[in-house]
C-alpha cells in the first residue's frame, strides 16, 4: 500500500511538473512577443490552454511568474559556474568543458536570454516588478564565479600572474550581453563562433601563460 502511495505521489508530482513548464514556456513566448506590460493573465489563459485558477495556484501574480523565469535562466549560468569553480579537473580541460556546457546552455536558453535581458532594463510600475534589480543581483554573482575561476588559473599557472580578474570578468559578460542585445535587432552568427573561436583565437593568447599556450595549439 505504501509504495502505491509513493507511486501516485510520484505521478502527481511529475503532472505538476509538466503543467508548470507548460505554462512558463507559454510565458515565455507570451511576453517575448507582446512584452511583459502589454501581456495580460488571460493572453496567458490562452496561450496555455490553461484555466486562470490554475495559473494563480502556482503563482501569485504575473510579476510573480517573470521573477520565477528570470531565476530558472540565471540559475542554469550560475550552477554551471559553481560547478566549475567546485572542479579539481586540469585547469585547461576545465576550461574547455565550462565554454562548452556555457554555449549550450545558451543555444537552448535562447529565447528566454533576451527575456531576461529586457528584464535588466525593465522600469518598475511597482516594487514587486524591479526585475532589473534581480538581474543585476544575479550578474553580480555570475561576474564573482567568473573571477574566481580565473583567479584559480593564475594560482595553478595556466593564466598570467598579471591578469586583472575584475576587469576581464566584466568583458567576457558584457560580450554576452552585447551579442544577445545585437542578436535581438538583426541576425547575427552562430553564438559557439562567436564564443569559441574568437575566445581561442584572440583573446586566450593574452591571458594565458605561455606554456600553458603552447600546449593549447599543440
């Protein structure tokens, strides 16, 4: 009896899952092509094809559900990062696999990336709509991961000594967040060639140690 229990308790949970995905990816086309503003609850009904007490269970309000959004993008960044700082892997096999897993994750996150970039430039009407504040909070974590990581290249010898963390941090986010931008107004290349042969080309010959760069184009 018990395990038919576990069983149904399982099944219910998954149901619940699948319905909440539902709704955030109809969220997510929602407000990318009406906006966050001119996008009401019953638009959302709609493109669900779900009842609004439902979409109210789950949550409270519409602020509610782009703040839930903008955590399940940012999470995936930020996981993937920790993971990396976490590692013990060689410092250039960890590095590889971080640019790797990032552009991935970004491909699949493409719609949602430029969602919650215009999140970061979102006036609020209310106190509960200051998404840019959520994303910059998040920003701000992502650039101290991406620190880290570098600083552990400098201490294993795979980065120069001399590389300011701080400052090539913010570069490497601010070249994300100006692809997605100029992504938004016109096509632009695949982001893995953007990303990974302009990264190995021109700027990881600057930063990192030589021998550690000899061994990369061996």
């Amino acid at each position: 009896m018990t395990a038919i229990r576990k069983t149904l308790g399982l099944r219910r949970n998954l149901k619940e899952e699948q319905r909440r995905s539902q709704i955030k990816e109809a969220a997510i086309n929602l407000f990318s092509q009406k906006g966050y503003d001119q996008a009401t609850m019953d638009d959302l009904v709609i493109e669900a094809g779900i009842s609004k007490s439902l979409i109210y269970w789950y949550w409270k309000s519409k602020s509610a559900l782009l703040s839930e959004l903008i955590d399940t993008c940012m999470t995936t960044y930020t996981d993937l990062l920790q993971a990396g700082v976490a590692s013990d892997e060689p410092y250039l096999q960890k590095l590889n696999r971080l640019i790797w897993e990032f552009t991935e994750t970004f491909k699949k996150n493409d719609r949602l990336n430029k969602l919650v970039h215009f999140c970061s430039l979102h006036h609020p009407k209310n106190p509960d709509e200051n998404f840019g504040e959520q994303v910059n909070t998040y920003y701000q974590e992502v650039l101290s991961l991406i620190e880290t990581i570098l600083t552990q290249g400098i201490e294993e010898g795979a980065i120069k000594n001399d590389v300011d963390t701080k400052a090539l941090s913010l570069l490497l986010l601010t070249a994300v967040e100006g692809f997605i931008y100029m992504s938004i107004l016109e096509e632009r290349p695949p982001v893995e060639r953007i990303l990974l042969t302009t990264c190995f080309k021109y700027l990881l010959p600057g930063v990192m140690a030589d021998q550690n760069l000899k061994k990369k184009e061996l």
